[in-house]
C-alpha cells in the first residue's frame, strides 16, 4: 500500500450523523414541507375520478402542446390502459412524486445554473460537484437520506432531487453562455441593467438549452422511482419492488409498464414546450 489507510468512509459517516444531531430538527422542518407538497399534489390528481381526469387532461395536452392532437389522442390512450390495470392510485402517487422532486430541483437548479454561468469562481466550484453527484451511484444517496428523514416519500424524494439536479444545472449553465455576445452588447448599449438583460435577452435566448435541462430533469426523477421505493416511496416503483421481491412478472410487467406511459407522455409534453431555435 503506497498511501496510508485513509478513513473516508468513517469520516463522511461520523459527517453525517453530526449534522443529523446539530440541524435535526430542521431536517424535519424540510420533511414536514416536502410531505404537505407531495400530498397536495396526489390530492390534486386524485380529485377527479380517472374518466373526468382523463378527459381533463387530454384537453389540457391538446391545448398546452399547440394543439398536437397525436399527443393528446396517446396520452389519453396511455392513460386509459394505466386505469385499466388498476394502477389509477400508485400511477398518481408516482407523478405526484415526479412533479414534487422536479419542482424543487429545478427551483435549486436553474438560479444555481445562471449564477454559475456568471461567475467562474462559482462554476469550477460547481463542476465537480457536479461530477460527484452524476457518477455516485444512485443507491448511496439514500443512505443519508434515510438517516436524515426515514422512510417514506420524503427520503425517496431527497434521493431523486440529488440525482436529477445536474442535467438542469449544466444545460442552463451552457444556455447563459451560449448567448451571442453581440446581443449582450446591444443590450448594454440601450442601457439595460443585469437583471433587465437575464429577462429580456439571456433567458428567452438560453430558453430551448434550458427547457432540454427541465426535460432531462424530469426523466431522471422518473428514473428514480423504483431506486426510491427500495427506502419506502410509494407509487409505481413500489409495485415494481414487490414484483422483484415475490419474483411476479405479471405485476413486475405492469408497473413497468405504467411507468414508460407517463415517461413517454411527461418527455413529449416538455419537448413541445421547448420552443424553436
């Protein structure tokens, strides 16, 4: 052995039950918020029966995807076939989930992409943190989830927002500078200020990159769910554990199967928001 053994590991344990001891309780200040987001989101989802709520939504597809009659047409066939196995509850839980966990990481990730891409100090900070977070292996980052908030669907949540900020920080990073210098400059010359610039010139031309961040974003935290049910979170990725566990292909199958549907319909629906470079 050329270097002496390091204790890392010990280091990053003893690291993180000092900080579950010292900030314990504002873990749970954060558990409590996250729980209420989750919970309005699944009750907002659940308060049609699923015919009104799919009737609603295929409207809502239509009209939100520029009139892309193809992908409200799937999207309610999807849905249709979702009912149909008896997955309506754990399929609602699992989007409710999604939409909580990208909510908050797109939130944290996109002012921390454009601070980034303003100050290089900030970003060669950023950037390999970045690096860590994409390349750790999803399953350890719910060990100190779980010490942190229990089981449940706040860890899974804390889980998946760790795992699906990247993307959205990167590609908002690279969107801010990607924006032609010549713009900034006739910007600055009708003597706008930095705000002014980032909302009027910066953001609406690094939207297209920015929006591949949300979408990328969005997959990842769907990715996330059967890894988040291992540490309790219910919904579809539950149901895919069970399967795994009682080795049942059928229901394992079903779930699945539950899950590419919404991937499909959540990925073409953020990609028809992308607006045309």
């Amino acid at each position: 052995m050329i270097l002496p053994d390091l204790p890392i590991g010990e280091t990053v344990e003893s690291g993180v039950y000092w900080l579950n001891d010292k900030f314990g309780f504002l873990m749970d200040i954060f558990s409590n918020i996250i729980d209420i987001l989750i919970s309005s989101f699944k009750d907002a989802l659940l308060f049609l029966p699923p015919f009104a709520f799919i009737i609603v939504a295929t409207i809502l597809i239509y009209l939100i995807s520029r009139k892309n009659i193809k992908l409200a047409i799937g999207s309610a066939f999807g849905l249709l076939l979702i009912d149909s196995m008896g997955l309506w509850t754990l399929s609602m839980e699992t989007i409710a989930l999604v939409l909580s966990s990208a909510l908050v990481a797109l939130l944290i990730a996109i002012p921390t992409g454009i601070i980034a891409a303003k100050n290089e100090t900030i970003f060669h900070i950023v950037k390999p943190i970045l690096d860590f977070m994409q390349t750790m292996p999803s399953f350890v980052y719910l060990i100190p989830a779980v010490i942190f908030f229990g089981l449940g669907n706040v860890p899974g949540l804390v889980a998946t927002i760790v795992f699906a900020m990247p993307p959205a920080i990167r590609l908002t990073n690279l969107g801010i500078r990607q924006v032609p210098v010549e713009l900034e400059e006739v910007a600055t010359a009708f003597g706008t200020t930095s705000i002014q610039k980032l909302f009027k010139v910066e953001l609406p031309v690094a939207l297209p990159t920015i929006m591949a961040g949300v979408n990328q974003c969005i997959m990842l935290s769907l990715s996330m769910v059967v890894i988040a049910a291992m540490i309790g979170a219910r919904g579809l990725g539950y149901q895919v554990l069970v399967g795994i566990q009682r080795v049942n292909i059928g229901q394992g199958f079903e779930a699945g199967l539950g899950i590419v549907i919404i991937a499909i319909i959540l990925d073409r629906l953020t990609q028809s928001l992308t607006p045309k470079k």
